[in-house]
C-alpha cells in the first residue's frame, strides 16, 4: 500500500497554564504552578498523525519567539516535517494563557490567536507546492473564511477533512461542505451548521446529504457516530465510548479525528476505522497533555484489542 502523505494546514499555539496553590485572590500574586505546552488544533491533529505513522507536514504560522521554540521542539520530538511552518515577524505566536483556580477550575483566560488571520490566500498560493505534494489535506475552521475556500478550490480532487473546532466558527466550512470527505463536529456544531435541532442521527444524515462523504460525529462520553456511504448505503455507525481513568479531556476530539482519517485507508471496514478512533480518543483522556506522547498503533492494538470486533486487528503501516 502506498504510503499517504497528510498535509495539515491549521493553528499552532503555546499554551501557558497557570494553577493556583490556594484560593485564587484578584488583584494579587498567587503561589502556584505554570506550564507551557504547544497546542493548537491543527498542530495536534498533526502530532496525532504524525504518531500513528503518518508522514505529516504541518502548515502554520509562528513568531519569532519563544514561542515558535516550544512549537517547533513539539514537532521534532513527533516526527512533523516542519517545512512547512512559516515565520511572521509582525504578530507573535498564537499563545492561550489560562489561571485555574486550586480546584482546577477555570478562571479567566485570554486567547492571541491573531497571527492564523495572517494565514491568507496569497501565503498558501506562495507555498502551493506544499499541497502538490500532498495526498490528502486537512484544515480546521480557526482558519479565515478566503483561505478555507482558496484550498478547497485548490485540493485538486484530494481528499479534503476538516475539524468545525467550534460553534463560533463551524459555520466557516458551510461553502465547502460538498468537497469534504470527512467532515468532524460534535451535536452543537452540527446543530449551528445546519440550523436546526434534531437528533444525532438526522444530524450527521442532513450532513452527509448535503455532500459530506463521511460525518464523524463527537459524542462526548456517549462516543462517535459515523455516517459515510458505503456500498451504496447510507447508514449511521454508533461506537460507544470506552471506559478508562480520564486525566484530561483535553485534546480527545484531535485524536478521534487524526485516529479517523489515519484508519480511513488501513482498515477496509468503517466500523473498524471508527473503533480504532474511539480507542484513540481514549487513549488521549488517560494523558495530562493534549496529545498522549505514547500514542502508537502498536499501543492502541495492545490496549484495546478486546473493544475491537475485528478478530485480528492488522493495521498496515
């Protein structure tokens, strides 16, 4: 089997986290913890790929800062080709900075993500030989509105995925819903893509009649649905979540969606391929970071074999 190339065009962040010792008090310095990590839904639909022994490139923006460091230290350790990831002196790296209280709680925040607006048209044209190069392409909707259209318009029949990220910016992806092939939301932006209220499963069969080849519903703790075509019959797949220990929930819908689209072309049978992203989202909630560092094929054959209906679970590389 021919080894896909994934291009992954998408934000890069720092996250910087701040967890207070003792109640927090406004105004005042609290003892606690900071951590820094690099986050993003792009580059870690990448580290996801990349991980799964998918060869991955990640399109981004950074600054020239500190950090551009971590988020190019984060793409190293992942084997992320970083050709890709173009520097901008003029904004600084996207940077989420958060306070928790000493309940872990969240209590305020404030989100840089100015610099992915500078990801226009006219860069990606710059760099068209990135997506020539490609196999298959991946976006997410933290992207502008032009640039989404300008990379469907130039996908050239690759198969195109895309992650709806939010219900604020879901709605992005509306003009290019007939190119995708798969499409990840959960029900609330699902719900805001279409405009209506409806259950699941109407929800991911409106999607997929509206040309969404393959509809990978997040159902939080309840699991995924997927609704594709296969064989000429349109039906929905429902994978009930597994059960595991939950650290943190961040980072779990990046890892169903890179755990979809790596299966998509290694496991014949959607079922299977929704089974493996499952256990790859799970996967990810037993891990503090937003990306389990010991993700492997190998590891999620070994740890959830016996969730798997597939009698001998052979993941090609």
């Amino acid at each position: 089997m021919k080894t896909r190339r994934f291009l992954v065009i998408g934000g890069a962040n720092m996250d910087i986290t701040g967890s207070c010792q003792n109640t927090l008090l406004a105004g005042d310095s609290n003892p606690g913890q900071v951590k820094s990590a690099a986050g993003g839904v792009g580059r870690n639909i990448a580290e996801n790929l990349a991980r799964l022994n998918n060869p991955t490139s990640l399109m981004t923006l950074v600054g020239d800062d500190i950090g551009r460091s971590v988020i190019q230290n984060s793409c190293e350790k992942a084997g992320i080709d970083q050709s890709n990831i173009l520097i901008n002196h003029h904004y600084c790296t996207g940077t989420y900075l958060s306070i928790n209280d000493h309940q872990g709680g969240l209590s305020v925040a404030v989100a840089d993500m100015t610099i992915i607006d500078q990801l226009t048209p006219a860069v990606l044209e710059a760099n068209k030989q990135a997506l020539l190069d490609a196999d298959e392409i991946v976006i997410e909707a933290n992207l502008p509105v032009d640039t989404i259209q300008w990379i469907a318009d130039n996908a050239n029949g690759k198969p195109l995925h895309a992650d709806a990220v939010s219900v604020a910016k879901v709605s992005r992806l509306k003009p290019i819903l007939s190119q995708l092939d798969i499409l990840k939301v959960n029900r609330q932006e699902a719900q805001k893509l279409l405009g209506i209220k409806a259950d699941d499963i109407a929800l991911a069969q409106n999607l997929h009649q509206l040309g969404v080849k393959n509809v990978l519903l997040s159902l939080g703790s309840q699991g995924a649905l997927l609704c594709c075509n296969e064989g000429g019959n349109e039906g929905p797949i429902i994978q009930s979540a597994i059960k595991t220990d939950i650290v943190s929930a961040n980072g779990s819908g990046d890892a169903l969606f890179a755990g979809l689209i790596s299966a998509q072309k290694r496991l014949k049978s959607p079922a299977h391929q929704l089974e493996f992203a499952v256990a790859c989202a799970t996967f990810t909630l037993q891990s503090a970071d937003a990306v389990n560092q010991d993700l492997s094929s190998a590891k999620i054959k070994h740890q959830f074999l016996s969730h798997f209906t597939l009698k001998h679970f052979i993941l090609k590389q």
